[in-house]
C-alpha cells in the first residue's frame, strides 16, 4: 500500500498515536465554553440594546476571561429568546 499523501507531503499524523495533553483539553474545553457564551448573547434579549453590543465586544476583546465575566455579571441581565 503507498502513502496517502497531502499536496505531496506524507500525510501527517497517519499511523501515529494522539497525545493529549491536559493543556491541550484545557484550550478546547476553554474555547468551547467562549464560543457558548457568544451563542447565549445572541440569543439573549436584554433590557438595553446597547448591553447586547457590549458585551459581545467585551467577550469578543477578552475572550476567555470576558465570557467568564460575562457568566457572571451578564447573564442576568437578560432573557432568553
């Protein structure tokens, strides 16, 4: 069998063990609860339409910890669509 090959360098990672690093599953698990909270500011309705503007540009600028601000300070500030 030859080698599968990608813009005619082998393949990589083909036939090779993923290791994973806890830093690694931290990023993701980071990243994946970032992009959460951008989801529940949109879907969010608050009682100032600038606060949506807000804090979309606060999570977006400071990513991590914005959206662990947000969980916090801005959750309440607004319903659910």
């Amino acid at each position: 069998m030859g080698h599968v090959s990608f813009w005619g360098q082998p393949f990589p990672f083909w036939g090779h063990r993923f290791d994973v690093s806890p830093g690694g599953v931290l990023s993701l698990l980071a990243t994946i609860f970032w992009v959460l909270m951008l989801v529940d500011i949109a879907q969010r309705r608050f009682k100032d339409d600038n606060a949506k503007i807000v804090w979309l540009v606060i999570v977006l600028l400071l990513n991590v910890p914005g959206a662990i601000v947000y969980w916090f300070f801005g959750r309440g500030q607004g319903t659910k669509e």
